[in-house]
C-alpha cells in the first residue's frame, strides 16, 4: 500500500533541499496535497496484473462467435508516470484489441484495465505488456494487440525539449504476431 506519511515527509524535505519553506503560507498543504495526489495517480501500485484482471474481469457469452471476430476499442485516453524521472507521460492514446474466445469483457472493463496499468511508475513499453497479459487473462484469449501512442514531458519540458516529439509502442500476442489481416484490422 501507498504510504502517505512517509511520502508527505520527503515531499517536505524535498522543498527544504529545493531552497524553499514548508512552512510559508502557500507551501503548508503541499505534501499533503501531494501525498493525496500520489495515492490517486499510482493507486495501480497497489495490484498485480491478476488482481485487476479479477477486478475488471466481467465476461459475458460470446454471440456466435468465430475465428474472424474482434474487438477493437480505440483512443482510450490515459496518463502515467515514467520511472526514470518520474515525469509525465500524456496526451496518451491507446487501442486495444482482442479475439474473443466464447466469452467478450465488458467495453468499459478495457478502459479500465489501461486506466490501472498506467496508475503506476512505467514504460510505455511495459503499459502495453501488462495491458496485453490482464487482457490475456481476463478474456481467456491469447489474440491480444495494444497499441499505444504517447508525448513524455522528460522529452518535451525537458533534456532536448522537443514538444512534437510521441512514442508509438505496439505490443502483439497470439495470432496478432503472424496474422497480418487481423493486425490490419485492428491498427485500423
């Protein structure tokens, strides 16, 4: 669990060691502020992969499904922090794809899975692998792709400050890696 006393105490010692006072009027709050603020935008540290595959695992029977099936759902807006500098990842997009396998997750659920995942210290790289295993699980399907698209503030605020600068991920499961139509179909 995310420890909110310990983290309002090094949000205090970081402001000491940034020069300023804790202490001054507008300061006061701050690693309260913060430490609230931390415990929303990582709650996704709090659970593996299979915990929130259980959470968000409602399936329903499959209607008349085949082989040629997919769900696609696309643009599912997200955010994240990245765990090198600890700095924003935003104006994410992300598509999911699956195959359903005589059951189908509620749309909502995808949502949510790639809202979890993100609420953690991350790689774009490794977003798109934890939402592909909760997927896998989840939906009892191997046939998994998530794409991913990205700007990171460790690019455009800071170091070269490049602010057209996006990172395009893909990650491919199943029959994604050898069926070219299916990938197709799914990057749309």
């Amino acid at each position: 669990m995310i420890d909110t006393q310990a983290i309002k105490e090094h949000i205090k010692g970081i402001l000491i060691a940034l020069g300023d006072d804790p202490n001054r009027e507008g300061l006061q709050d701050t690693p309260e502020r913060v430490a609230k603020m931390y415990q929303e935008v990582f709650e996704g540290m709090n659970y593996t992969n299979e915990e929130i595959a259980q959470m968000f695992g409602k399936t329903f029977e499959a209607p008349d499904s085949d082989s040629d099936d997919l769900v696609v759902v696309r643009d599912i807006e997200a955010f994240s922090y990245c765990e090198h500098h600890m700095a924003l990842m935003y104006d994410m997009k992300i598509t999911v794809a699956y195959v359903p396998k005589g059951k189908v997750l509620g749309l909502s659920k995808i949502a949510r899975i790639a809202e979890m995942v993100a609420k953690r210290l991350q790689l774009q790289e490794r977003i798109g692998s934890d939402i592909a295993q909760i997927m896998q699980i989840a939906t009892g399907s191997e046939d998994v792709a998530v794409f991913i698209e990205a700007s990171h503030s460790c690019m455009t605020a800071r170091g070269i400050k490049n602010t057209q600068a996006k990172t395009y991920t893909t990650k491919l499961c199943g029959r994604f890696k050898t069926d070219s139509n299916l990938y197709l179909r799914a990057k749309g």
